[in-house]
C-alpha cells in the first residue's frame, strides 16, 4: 500500500498548481473536492506547505452561502451537498492539523449550508437540479457534521447527524446491500435509483464509518454485520463482480476499491488485502488510476441477463420491458465507451483512492 500512496504523492505533487488547486488531465476541468482530498493527504505524509496552499485556494472558492461547486465532466457547476460535504469535512481535518481558524470558520460555514439544504430529516440534496434521496450523499453530511460536533461539542450536529444516519441504513436491502436512493423517481432521472453497486455501496459505507467511527449509534451499529457481508460477497481477487452493479452510470468505477480498501482495513476483515491488491494491478505507471475498471465479457453477459429477466427478488427493480431495453442499451454504449484504450484516467476517483489510503495509515 506504501508504493501505491508514494505513487500518488510524487505525481500529485507535480500537478499542483501554483495557485494550490489540481486540473483534471482529460477534462481540464477544477473541481474543488479532488484538491480537498489531495490535500488532507498531503497533511498526513507531511507536506504541509503544499496541503495549506491548496487549503487557502478552497477558501477562495467557498461561495458565500458556505457551499462549495461540483464541476463535472458532463459541464454540471453547481451548488452541491457532495461537494460541500465532502470539502467542510476534510477542512475540519485541516484544522485539526494547522490549527488555522480560517478553515474552521469555513467548516462551519459549510455546515450551516448543509443543515439549510435537509429537505426532510436526514436527506440532504445532492445539488441543484439533482433531488433524489441519494443516499451517499446523506452518509457524506452525516460525516461532516459528526467533524463538526467533534469540535464544537453542539448537539444540532450530532441530532443531524443521527438523523443522515437512519435515513441511510433504513433502505438497506435484506441481503445487505445500500442502495444508490429510496425507491421514488426524482427529477431528473427517468426512474428510480433504489439500485444496488459495489462503488457506492463501499463510499457510503466508508462515510457511515466517519460518520461514526466507534458505532455509537445503536441503528448503525445493527446493520454493521450486513453491509460488511454484502461488500465482501461481491469482492474477489479479480476485483468486484460488476454483474452486481445495476447503475449504468457507475459500473466499473475504480475508486470502489479504495473505499473497499479502507472499511476491510478498518474492519479487520481477511479480504482487507483483496482490495489493495487489486488496486496494485491497476494502478498506472504515472501513478493515477484509470475512471473505470476492465469488464469482463461474462459480467456484461450477467448484467444484461439479470435486467431483462430480473433474477433478484429482494430488490427488484419492477422496471418495464421499455425501461429494462432502453437500460440495457445505456449499459451496452457506456461499456464500449469503458473498453481500452477509453477508459481515461481520472483525477477525481485517483484522489478519492489517495484520500481513502492515506487514512488507513494514519
């Protein structure tokens, strides 16, 4: 894991802008929360000249409201609970490191916009145009504002949090999985996202446990058995079984593996260097990791067999015929577009993986 992290170091360390920020090498786009995570990892190997510098750039682009933007590939800049979740929280990291008041007054901030945007208790909106109850996104608050009670000692913090928490684990499906959201459609998806996948099974699992890092919360610590179950049934040496992802949006999405490394760790689980080794193998020579991960022919032969006829019977999705074929020829386009040589390499999922590894060395 050192390897992997020194490799992570050394080319980051090269990309960074005088400024402080990160530009993404495919879409040269600037999106906040990869230098957030870059950062806070810096903190942790002890490069703190170069963390602070990138820490100072966020707090120029906090918007006044406290929120931060998500900036996606798609051409989506907007206010964002992802974002801002996932930026106050690792500000909070910041300050716990520099003890600079700034960005606690930024986390803060942050906070304040977070608990502004609880549609209904514990679901937070993921951004503007964007309101389903996405359930990762509510893990990210929870995590966020358990930093902040950490330090502030306010209880507003901590109901919020308790509140992200149930909403999470409610919807978790008898076997274990999370799902992506609640079964409602929301604008402005076609249907619904009560979806199961290994990526955002294990991201919001990783935050369930920043949200609560000692399972305190009697509802969190229940499940606990469950969602460790689920994540290490569809985790092999090959890497997870994609077959089990039925987003056609996030099927193949690398930094699985690193949330995946972490919660193992964590956990103390036998299959904790499963993750890791698989990270190893894809890792590339300049260091960063690809978007997506390699599908195999069976598991794209799986995935379209268990929409069309819908083998699961615990979480079925109920989609019509249209819905199951339109589905199904999203899937097959995104897959082409995820064979080699396209599947481009990524500085969001890198300094998700960076962000996930180094705090397992803490």
């Amino acid at each position: 894991m050192k390897e992997i992290i020194n490799s992570l170091k050394n080319t980051f360390l090269k990309m960074q802008t005088p400024e402080g920020y990160f530009v993404d090498p495919v879409y040269n786009i600037i999106d906040p929360r990869p230098t957030a995570e870059i950062c806070k990892s810096f903190l942790y190997l002890g490069y703190e000249t170069e963390a602070k510098k990138g820490f100072d750039w966020l707090l120029t682009v906090q918007q006044p409201n406290g929120s931060w933007l998500e900036v996606l590939p798609d051409g989506f800049v907007g206010e964002s609970g992802v974002a801002t979740s996932a930026v106050g929280r690792l500000m909070m990291v910041a300050y716990r490191k520099t003890g600079r008041r700034e960005y606690l007054d930024a986390a803060l901030k942050a906070g304040d916009y977070m608990l502004s945007i609880e549609f209904s208790p514990g679901y937070f909106i993921k951004s503007n145009g964007h309101y389903a109850d996405v359930l990762n996104v509510d893990a990210m608050a929870a995590a966020h504002l358990y930093e902040l009670y950490i330090i502030t000692k306010k209880k507003k913090y901590l109901d919020a949090r308790d509140r992200a928490i149930y909403n999470v684990i409610r919807y978790q499906f008898k076997d274990g999985a999370l799902p992506y959201a609640i079964p409602v459609r929301a604008s402005p998806y076609e249907w619904h996202l009560n979806l199961r996948d290994p990526h955002y099974h294990a991201l919001t699992f990783y935050f369930l446990i920043m949200a609560d890092p000692e399972f305190k919360n009697i509802y969190l610590k229940k499940i606990l058995p469950k969602l460790q179950f689920w994540l290490e049934k569809v985790l092999s040496a090959k890497g997870f079984d994609w077959s089990e992802g039925k987003h056609t949006f996030s099927v193949g999405v690398n930094s699985g593996y690193g949330y995946a490394a972490y919660i193992l760790n964590y956990l103390k689980s036998p299959k904790a260097g499963l993750a890791v080794n698989k990270l190893k193998k894809i890792q590339r020579p300049d260091g960063l990791f690809n978007r997506f991960d390699v599908l195999t022919a069976s598991e794209v032969f799986k995935w379209v067999a268990k929409e069309l006829f819908e083998f699961n019977y615990i979480s079925p999705a109920n989609f019509n015929l249209a819905t199951k074929l339109k589905r199904t020829k999203n899937y097959l386009r995104r897959v082409w577009d995820r064979t080699a040589p396209n599947l481009r390499c990524s500085l969001f999922y890198s300094s998700q993986i960076f962000d996930c590894l180094t705090e397992i060395s803490v």
